[in-house]
C-alpha cells in the first residue's frame, strides 16, 4: 500500500533549532580559522550555523536551523564531517565519538506543554455535550520528560517536536469514534516507534502532539508517518491537509541557548 502522503505532495511549515556540542581529542584551531567555510558548506546541506562558541580548547557548541527533512544523527554527519575535512591537516582525527544534540525552541517544553494542555479551552465548542466529548479525549503522560536527554549509540540527543496537523477544508470533525479513532491511532503509532508522547491536544479540526522520537528520525518522517497512520484509521482517506506544522523545543529556549553562549 503506497502511502497517501510523502514529502513531494505534502508541505511543511517549521522552526527547527537544535543545540550542538562537539568534543575535540585534543585542542581544536579557533573558529576563525574554518567558521567561514563551514557555514557555508552545510547550508547546500540544509544545515545552518547562527551561533558558534568554544567555552574550552577542545569543545565547540553551535546553534543550528535545519531543514525538516534531516535527523539529529545527520545533523551531526553534516557537521562534524566537513569541519574534519577543512582541519585535517593540522589535526586528522579531532573529535571524539561522543557527542550533543537538542531540539531549542522559542519556549521551553514546560511552557509548551502547558500550551497544549490548554487548546481545549482555548478553542470552546458551541454545543456544552461536543466540548465535553472532545476535554474528554485529550491526552498527557506526566511521567514524560520531553526535555530530559536521551542516549544513543554515540551520543546524547533531545528530539523533542511539536507537530500540529489539520483537517482537509476546515472541516470541524465532532463525531465521537472518529475523534477517539484518531487519538488511538496516534497513541498505537508513539508505541509501535517507540516514541515518547506525552500529550496531544485533540480539537475538532486540528491536532497538537508533543513527541519525542529518535536519535534518526526527522521531524518530516514523524509528520509523515503520523499523516499516513491517521489516514489508515479513517479508511484509508486523506482526512487532514497535505501540510504539517513542526517545531523543536527542549529544555532551554532559543533565547536562553544564545545567553549561555554570549556569557560563556
């Protein structure tokens, strides 16, 4: 069964930051040296460098925008790689194995979480008995910390996303076991991955999920798997937009990831 929506025919809205630390083997040449030409070979990449800091010798931090296609592990790949290929003379293996990666948002994931946990109330139905079917079928798991790290094979990570989806034409979906279809649906799909959900914000013509998925995953696989799984549950018919929205967020916003680097 070829999927409904894939990465030609669905679009994406984003803002995708993450937080970046290298650690050196040994002393790494100061950024003046290379910073140039790294920015501008990731870009091609879909990589963009705004900030670069070494609070030491031998460790780098950057702040990243990056395109919704990539995942953190290839994030990594970009970097790492062509900053080793412009410093291998002076230095052919500069870096540990081990490294850090976070999603940053413009809030951090408390503030987040509790945006979300609102979106019911935000968005009253008319009808008393809709609004209490659709408070009814939100979801949370307090016991996940989507700004807590997670480790991989070779590195700690945060891929923590907020994914917003919305019906076809504006369509205000109220019918109890279409709504309940989609929120179990959602729910088999984080557990089938192995994601990390720990809410959704469930209303009659959009969705919010807040997800944490894997060192691999990008934020477009997610969007994309989460479209076609939901489609599935409706009989196989494409019951929201060919469009997504996702964002990054941690345990830091963006502002207090560019403090710590200005201080630094």
């Amino acid at each position: 069964m070829e999927p409904i929506y894939n990465a030609e025919n669905t679009k994406a809205a984003y803002q995708l930051n993450w937080s970046v630390a290298l650690f050196g083997s040994n002393e790494i040449p100061p950024s003046t040296d290379w910073l140039p030409y790294l920015k501008s070979s990731t870009e091609p990449d879909g990589v963009r460098i705004l900030e670069c800091h070494s609070p030491s010798s031998n460790v780098i931090q950057f702040l990243i925008s990056a395109l919704p296609a990539l995942s953190p592990s290839q994030i990594i790949r970009f970097v790492k790689g062509r900053l080793q290929y412009v410093i291998r003379d002076e230095n052919p293996k500069a870096f540990r194995r081990n490294y850090f990666i976070g999603s940053v948002g413009e809030v951090n994931s408390q503030i987040l979480d509790q945006y979300v946990g609102k979106q019911a109330a935000k968005h009253p139905m008319a009808d008393s008995t809709v609004q209490s079917r659709i408070e009814a079928l939100q979801f949370q798991d307090s016991l996940v910390d989507l700004g807590s790290r997670r480790t991989g094979n070779y590195g700690q990570y945060v891929n923590s996303l907020q994914i917003v989806l919305e019906n076809s034409e504006d369509w205000h979906e109220v019918r109890e076991e279409v709504l309940l279809a989609s929120r179990n649906m959602i729910l088999r799909c984080a557990a089938k991955k192995g994601w990390l959900l720990s809410r959704m914000g469930i209303l009659s013509n959009h969705i919010h999920i807040l997800v944490g998925i894997g060192v691999n995953e990008s934020p477009e696989s997610a969007a994309l798997s989460l479209l076609n799984n939901l489609a599935f549950a409706q009989g196989w018919k494409p019951v929201f937009r060919f469009s997504y929205y996702a964002g990054t967020f941690g345990a830091y916003d963006r502002n207090a990831i560019r403090q710590a680097v200005n201080e630094a």
